[in-house]
C-alpha cells in the first residue's frame, strides 16, 4: 500500500487553550491572515443553529461574488466574521460569553477542564 504524502504547511494548532490537536492543511498564504481553526472535537459543540447561519452567509456572499456583486458579498461575509467570533468567544473567554453555554457544551467543557 502507497502512502499518501504529507502536505509540507506548518501546523495550525485548535484554538482552544489545552487542546493539542491540529491541522497541516492550510497554506501558508492563508496564515498569514490569521487562521484560526476548531478541531473536529470541539467543532462538534458549536451549536447547530450558529453553523447552519454560518454556512448560509457563505453561500450567499459567493452567490454574490458570482454575480459580482462585491459590495453585497462583503456585508455577508462580515455576518460571517461575526458569527466565527461569537464561536470562538465561547471558547476563548467563556465567562464573558454573555449567552450561556448550552447545557451538554457546558458540561463537555466542564470535563476538559476548560471552564
């Protein structure tokens, strides 16, 4: 059996303080805009609704980059940036998080030992 080759990008470390997992996935040009990355673990406690509102201002803001439509495409994506940050408050500073945590997120925390 052949083994599949590395990629040659630096490591990406999960954003959340203590956890050791990573990625070496993303080029170094995106780096340089400051990546920030979730492992699938705790990508897994960001609530259903953040994502799915997420993924539809994606959609929406390259609907508009196709019909070149930049100054639509840019509100969206700045919906986007916002709900990225309201993710990775919740992880970063968790007693500033003004919303609360759900219960199961606040208990998977809890056992990390995170909060």
């Amino acid at each position: 059996m052949k083994r599949r080759k590395r990629s040659g990008h630096p490591r990406v470390n999960c954003l959340v303080p203590g956890c050791r997992r990573g990625t070496t996935t993303v080029p170094p040009e995106d780096q340089r805009r400051g990546v920030q990355y979730l492992c699938g673990t705790h990508w897994r406690q960001v609530p259903r609704s953040l994502k799915n509102r997420m993924a539809k201002y994606r959609r929406r803001a390259r609907a508009a980059e196709r019909r070149h439509d930049y100054e639509t495409a840019n509100r969206w994506h700045d919906l986007d940036v916002a709900i990225w940050k309201r993710i990775t408050d919740q992880f970063l500073e968790p007693e500033q998080f003004s919303g609360g945590f759900p219960p199961a997120l606040r208990a998977e925390l809890e056992r990390d030992g995170l909060i």
